[in-house]
C-alpha cells in the first residue's frame, strides 16, 4: 500500500507530536532546572563558530534518518535544492567543548536585489527532519522565496544532526504492534517494561546526545545559524512544535527577533498533561467534524450512521473488534487497535485526507487494514521498505529532555478517565502516552516554556478553529505570553493542522504581507 503523499506532508509539516504513547507527547516547557539543558541566553559562542564559511552543494537523497526518498527536484526556473552543514557546540555551557553538525537546505531567494534574508522554518514533531520537508513543499512557498533564502535544517537530534538513536527496524514494528492502552495487569507489564526497555536502547545508541537535543538548545542554534547566515534579525516561519521553539528563541534574543510567523500553535502555558489533555480534545473535535462531512454527504459516504454520533459509533466498534482480533494489514503484519487508532488520526491532520480515513474505515471493517496500516505507517515514520526514519526516538528525546513531568503507573492511570472524558476515540491513547518519559535517562527542564518576549518586533501567530493536534486556544495563549506589542494573533475558520498550507488566500495574503513588505495584520484578523 502505498503512503499517500498529502498525508506524509501534513505529518512532517508538523504533528505537535508522534500520537503515540509509545512514542511520547508533546509538552510545554519553562525555566530550567536540567544541569544539562544549557545556561543562559548569555552563553558565549567561539567566534570561529560564528564566522564558520558553508559550503553549499546540491543536496543528496535523503537519509533513512530523514525518511528516505530521492534527492529533491530543482524548482521552477531551475534552482536548486543545496545543502550544508553547520558546526554547532554540543554544550553551550562548555562552548569551546566538543561540536556537532546540524544539517541545513536552502534555495536562493528569486530577486538578489531584493532580498531580504534567510526565512528559516522549523516543521515541527518535534522530530521532522527540515531538510527533507521544506523541498517536499516544492512550490508552496514560491510566493515567499522571492525576496527570502527559504532555509531549514534538522534540529540537534534529528535526521542528520547527530540524530538519536533507539531501537531497529524489527524492534520498532514490534512495539507498534504493541497494545498502547493496556486493560489489564498483564497488559500493564507489557506496557511499562517495552517504556524501560525503549529508554534503556536510546541511553546505550545516543547517551551522549541526550542531555543536549532540548529546545532551549535549539533555539541557540537558530541564533548561530542566524550569524552564519549572515542575518542581523532571525526571520522565522514556525509551525506546530516550530512554534514552541520560536516562542523560546523570541524568549532567549528578544532584540534579535526578525519577521516571524507562527502557524499551527502550541500553548506554552500548559504542561505535559495538559497539552495531552487538549489534544484528546482536538482529535475528538476534527473527527466529530469528519462524522458531520460524512453524514452530510448521505449516500456518497461509505460509513454507516445517520448522525455524526451513529458514524463515529461505527468507528470505536472498529477499534474495539481490533483490540480482540486484528486484521490483515500489510505483507505478514495486521492493523492492530493502537495502529487503528494511529493510522485515523494521521487522517485528521490535513481535510484533504478525510477521504482516505472514510476508506481506510470502510475497508478495515471488512477486513482489510492495510490502508489504515498505512496512514499509522506515515506518521510512524515507516517507509514501505519497512525502515523507519528517526522522527519518532528524536521526538521523544526532546519532549523528555524538556518536560519535567514523569508520571508513575499509578498516577496515569488515575487520569485516565478524564482522558476518555474527553475523547472516546482517543483518549485512552493520549492517557497512556503521559508515561512516554517515565524512567528517561535525562531530567527535563522545566514545566511550561518561558515565551515572554518584551521589545521583540511583531510575531504573527495564527490559530486554526479545527486543528487537531494544537488546539485552536494555544494562539490567544501563545500572543498573550509573548507580550503586549508583540504577540499578534490571526485566526483562520477551518480544518486541518496549520493554515498558511490550508489553502487559504486570505492567510496567505496576510503571511506574506508581512514578511514580505513588513505589513503587520490587525491584531484579531479573522480569515473564513
């Protein structure tokens, strides 16, 4: 089966998290309390660092690390795709210590006249690899790249930047495999022994690495990049985790702060549990909005149900038959409940994907799962050559290396009910996924970001009303904590993860307005 592209793009363009609780969960994050995550916004950088000279080349096939695939294709007008890497400190507490390579992509900017500088993006996961995904866009951001480098880059932890390591290929499929929402002691035991023994792998591949790959370095990172660039200001176009990590950079280098977007928001004033909590709901809402679109469609929608509850009805009663008998999936391996559940939400990132989970349901009902294998697949980062990139273990070495919270097995289970509260579908799942951290090697950092950014220029955040994966509120909160002046918030009325990539010309206008000519919208700017 293969894995429909769309649904690859909304996945790298930014799931706030794997959605797995065998993967981890996205958190907040705030002050730092970790020896390891990394002094102050004052830490030193050794000039030769910040005067390093790139050396840009056309940009080879992708790594198994960064997902794999063939070497980008050059864009219209024929430029092409080049890529770098850049020398950063492992320990910006130790500056002239040890080093490691971040990797980095760029295409020029059209008009050399006019160019304004280098737009960095950051897609999210934490975990998606930037030098892959931002030439998997290819045109999308044509309208920006006349006056900026558009630039990206594979975040310390990621793809090839000194990318975490856990278990293999055979390792993986098995954990996916795995029941993520045990019912029982037995279950139970399974499911907290497979947590140490992930924990233990990542410690014994990328111990070192480890205390490191948090946001708070991240941003550090931008700043160098920024110089080596050539940049006096960090222009920034953020999305989904890419927001938490621009809300900490505009933290660290206030007076650094260039044009920069938000898109897809995290709320840095909620913590690990919270933001789990808010997830549920969004995915609860973005398939209560799937169910509505089906009902309404009648007969030209293959689920059963007269009403929006009757189809997701339909839905659990998949997901229930699956916990007692998986189906056939792909080759050897069957769709599980925990794959289901995984494979439905990767649907719900992007509207233009709803008719694959419609399908995916359809079929799956009737004894076929390999299309709902396949979406869990896509957001698993599974290649059809059954190799897995390494968005999942970076993604859970920085949630775990920034988020304080480690929850026992008795305290996620006393949660576990508010979690089905707020969503029947996915619940259970995001409940489970609060002990992703439980018996990690590295302390965390801290319990909320610090994102205040006082003098900082204008930061465009914008709001998605259906976003599944970074629910609506985190825009209001995120301007709110930036600071008067300089938290802009724009709301866009529709579906899907994010909304620049939605589709919408009034997003679009307004983005671009602003990086471009330096317009910045009217703060509450509301795009149907």
């Amino acid at each position: 089966m293969r894995t429909s592209p769309a649904l690859r793009a909304a996945a790298l363009a930014g799931a706030v998290t794997v959605l797995l609780p065998l993967a981890g969960c996205s958190d907040g994050g705030g002050g730092e309390s970790s020896p390891h995550a990394a002094g102050t916004a004052a830490t030193t950088t050794p000039a030769g660092l910040a005067s390093q000279q790139l050396k840009w080349t056309p940009c080879p096939a992708p790594s198994q690390a960064q997902g794999g695939g063939a070497s980008p294709s050059p864009l219209p007008g024929g430029a092409v795709w080049e890529c770098s890497f850049m020398n950063v400190p492992l320990d910006y507490a130790e500056p002239e210590g040890d080093t490691i390579e971040l990797a980095l992509v760029r295409a020029k900017a059209m008009d050399a006249k006019k160019r304004i500088g280098s737009l960095i993006f950051n897609f999210g996961g934490p975990g998606a690899s930037g030098v892959a995904t931002l030439p998997a866009f290819g045109t999308e951001y044509d309208k920006l790249r006349t006056r900026y480098d558009l630039v990206s880059f594979d975040p310390r932890g990621v793809g090839r930047s000194a990318g975490v390591e856990c278990e293999d290929d055979a390792q993986l499929d098995a954990r996916y495999e795995g029941d993520g929402t045990p019912d029982d002691a037995a279950e139970e035991k399974a499911f907290t022994e497979d947590t140490k023994t992930y924990a233990d792998a990542c410690e014994k591949n990328s111990g070192k690495e480890l205390p490191f790959v948090g946001t708070t370095n991240a941003a550090r990172d931008m700043d160098l990049m920024r110089q080596v660039l050539g940049d006096d200001k960090l222009y920034y176009f953020g999305i989904s985790y890419g927001t938490e990590l621009g809300g900490v950079y505009a933290h660290l280098f206030p007076g650094h702060v260039g044009r920069s977007v938000l898109d897809a928001v995290v709320d840095p004033t909620e913590d690990a549990e919270q933001s789990s909590l808010g997830q549920a709901k969004g995915f609860q809402l973005a398939l209560d909005n799937f169910a509505a679109d089906c009902v309404d469609r009648g007969d030209a929608c293959k689920l059963p149900g007269a009403t929006a509850e009757e189809v997701e009805q339909g839905v659990s009663g998949l997901l229930d038959r699956l916990e007692k008998k998986p189906v056939p999936g792909i080759g050897s391996r069957k769709l599980t409940q925990t794959q289901a559940t995984t494979g439905i939400a990767a649907a719900l990132y992007s509207k233009e994907t709803w008719p694959l989970l419609e399908q995916g349901v359809d079929e799956a009902d009737g004894g076929n799962g390999a299309l709902l294998l396949a979406l869990a697949d896509s957001l698993n980062g599974r290649s059809e050559d059954g190799h897995y990139d390494n968005s999942a273990a970076a993604n859970t070495a920085i949630n775990c290396a920034d988020s304080k919270e480690r929850f026992t097995l008795d305290q996620t289970k006393a949660k576990l009910p508010a979690f089905h509260d707020a969503s029947p579908v996915f619940g259970d799942y995001l409940g489970w996924g609060l002990m992703a951290c439980t018996g990690w090697p590295v302390a965390g950092a801290w319990d909320t970001p610090d994102v205040s950014a006082g003098g900082a220029a204008p930061v465009l955040v914008i709001g998605n009303t259906g976003d599944p994966a970074t629910p609506y509120a985190g825009a209001k909160a995120m301007a709110e904590e930036l600071g008067e002046g300089v938290g802009v918030e724009m709301t866009y009325k529709g579906e899907g993860h994010g909304a620049y990539n939605s589709g919408s010309a009034c997003v679009q206008k307004a983005v671009g307005g602003y990086l471009l000519d330096g317009k910045v919208p009217a703060d509450g700017t509301v795009c149907g």
